[in-house]
C-alpha cells in the first residue's frame, strides 16, 4: 500500500513538474485540478471520464452539481470542487472584460481611458502589459494613500516586468482634480519607466494621462519619441 501511494506522489510530482511547460493535454491539466478535490488518489481515470461526459473543459465547468454527480467517482465535494472553479471562472473572465480591453488600439484605449478613470477619486497609476500582438494580459495599479499624488519604486515597476515578461507597457495614470497636461513629476516617472522598459527589451508604447477635461498621451504629443530617443540602456551601452 505504501508504494501505491508513494507511485501516486511520484507521478503527481512529475506532472507538476511539466505544468509551465505547456506540454500538459486536457485531461492532464484537469488531472492536476482535481489533486486539490482528491488528495492522495488517481486522478487521471476521473478526469477522462469527466471529459467524456462533458466533452471540453469549458462543458464541465459549465455544468450544475447535480450534472457532475452523475459522473462515476465524483462525489458531492468533488462536483462542489469543481462547481466553484466554474463560477470563480466566469467571475474572473467577467471581470477582465470590465477592468481593460483585451487589445491595446489607441482608438478605443483613450476612450476607455475617459470612461473607467472618471470616477478615481485619489491618484493611481496603472501599468498595462502586452504580448507581442497587442494583446493587454495583466494590469499592476500602484498606489497610496494620497488623494494627489502617486510614487512607487523603479525596482517594483522592474519586479512586474521581469515576472510577466511583456513585449509592450502602457502607463496609464490619472489627475482627479487637475488638467490633461504633462507636470515634470509625470515627465521624470515616464524617463524612469523608459529607462527600466529599455533595460529589460520592453516597448514604452505610451503613457496616458486622464483628468476631467480630456486625456493627454505622450505618443500622441511626441514627447514619448524624444524621451525614448534620449533615454535608452542602448545610449549607455551602444
């Protein structure tokens, strides 16, 4: 018995081993879910007859409790298991829809830009990170308690570039009670950003300034190109 068990710990280790690989199928990724559900037992039976029943990942997470009970081997705190991961699923996907865009486009960022800082009552600033199609895969909000102004450290931004690995960053920040303009505090964070998206193969693809009276984008005022043309690791080590 004790190396059945230790077989079952082996395989699951390895498994694990390969899940940021990409190499995982279906059923090997649901097979990993379920060792949450199903401590100390094979998975991998269980996550193919899901799979048959359900027919893709998105069918079982789709269905009621009652639906998954009928599957041999899933118990009320399995189907409750997975039931969960279902609804914190469309919860998550529903969320991202409203936090950001899917793509960055600058005809319809800047206008988003204007409808979600609106209401921002104290100062944050947002960096939007992208893959190499534009595509917007995660958002890190810096903020404080001031009301009026924002900082946070060059090594958190580098922290955040280093763990995602993104192609591009937008920086979206807001003046909740100024004007749409560039100050030299804003003109000193985007050369510190431009400074650590160089260092690390990253595009600085704009920095956007909302405040009631419109936005203010440093790609579409030029000023982006000059700091980026000036401030570069390349200057440092051509």
């Amino acid at each position: 018995m004790t190396g059945v068990t230790h077989g079952h710990e082996g395989h699951r280790k390895r498994i694990i081993q390969k899940l940021e690989s990409g190499a995982l199928q279906q059923h090997e990724l649901l097979e990993v879910l379920l060792f949450n559900a199903v401590p100390r037992r094979n998975t991998n039976d269980l996550a193919h007859r899901l799979l048959a029943e359900f027919g893709t990942i998105k069918g079982i997470f789709s269905a009621s409790m009652q639906q998954l009970q009928r599957v041999a081997g899933v118990g009320e705190n399995v189907a409750a298991y997975l039931y969960c991961v279902g609804r914190f699923i469309d919860d998550f996907l529903a969320l991202e829809e409203e936090v950001y865009p899917k793509t960055f486009d600058r005809d319809s960022f800047l206008p988003f830009v204007k409808r979600a800082y609106a209401a921002l009552k104290r100062e944050v600033v947002d960096a939007y990170l992208l893959d190499h199609d534009g595509n917007i895969f995660m958002r890190k909000r810096f903020e404080n308690d001031s009301m009026y102004s924002v900082k946070f450290a060059p090594e958190e931004l580098a922290r955040v570039l280093s763990l995602g690995e993104p192609a591009g960053l937008v920086l979206v920040h807001n003046h909740p009670f100024g004007k749409a303009d560039s100050s030299e505090t804003d003109d000193a964070m985007t050369t510190n950003c431009q400074l650590i998206c160089s260092m690390q193969n990253v595009l600085l693809c704009d920095h956007v300034i909302y405040a009631p009276d419109g936005v203010y984008s440093y790609y579409l005022s030029g000023k982006l190109k000059k700091i980026s043309e000036k401030y570069s690791i390349k200057k440092v080590f051509p």
